[in-house]
C-alpha cells in the first residue's frame, strides 16, 4: 500500500467521515449516502479495496436509514469506527514504509 492516490483517498474518506459525524448520523441522507459510494468506487481504482467494502457498507447503511421506520445507528457507528481504524493503520503503515524507504536511500549514498 503506498502511494499519493492511495493518501488521497484515505484524506477524502477521512474527511467524508468526519463531515458525517459533524453533521451527525441523523441528519444524514442520500448525498452522504452518494458520497460514500464515489469513495468507494475512488478506492477500487487505486487499490485500496478494503477502504472500498468499508465504503460501500456505510453508503448502504446510510441508504437504508432513510427507509427506515424504526431507525437504529449501532451498525452504522460501528462501521464508521472501523473505517476510521482502517485509516489510522493504513496511514500509519505508510509512514512506517516511507520511513524504512528514506533509510535505506540513505544507506546507499
């Protein structure tokens, strides 16, 4: 895992999160729904297809809130909670392999 398109999508996926919790889960409707799925789609193209099930799941469940009578958020927060563990391993794996690259560019020279 590495690279700027995969750091991009882990910072709009981030982002999508955060702006769904300031808005909170009740407010949210199909946009945010629409939303997810776009970052889901950004994240099979640059291989992260793990970030994509995790979006994909939350535009679903985002989705079905709406049609929902009796609305219930568990399963929503704890997606939301993985994805936002997601994020902080992938992010801090890369920066573990951007460490380990630096180093050894440095031990060559």
């Amino acid at each position: 895992m590495g690279g700027a398109a995969v750091r991009t999508f882990l910072d709009d996926f981030e982002r999508a999160l955060a702006d769904l919790l300031q808005m909170g889960i009740a407010t949210a409707g199909a946009d945010m729904s629409k939303r997810f799925a776009r970052l889901g789609e950004q994240a099979e193209t640059v291989g992260a297809h793990t970030g994509a099930s995790l979006c994909g799941e939350i535009a679903k469940l985002l989705e079905q809130r709406t049609h929902d009578l009796n609305k219930t958020d568990l399963t929503l927060t704890a997606a939301v909670f993985r994805a936002e563990h997601y994020i902080t391993l992938c992010l801090a794996r890369m920066t573990e392999e951007d460490i380990r690259r630096r180093w050894q560019e440095g031990g060559k020279t």
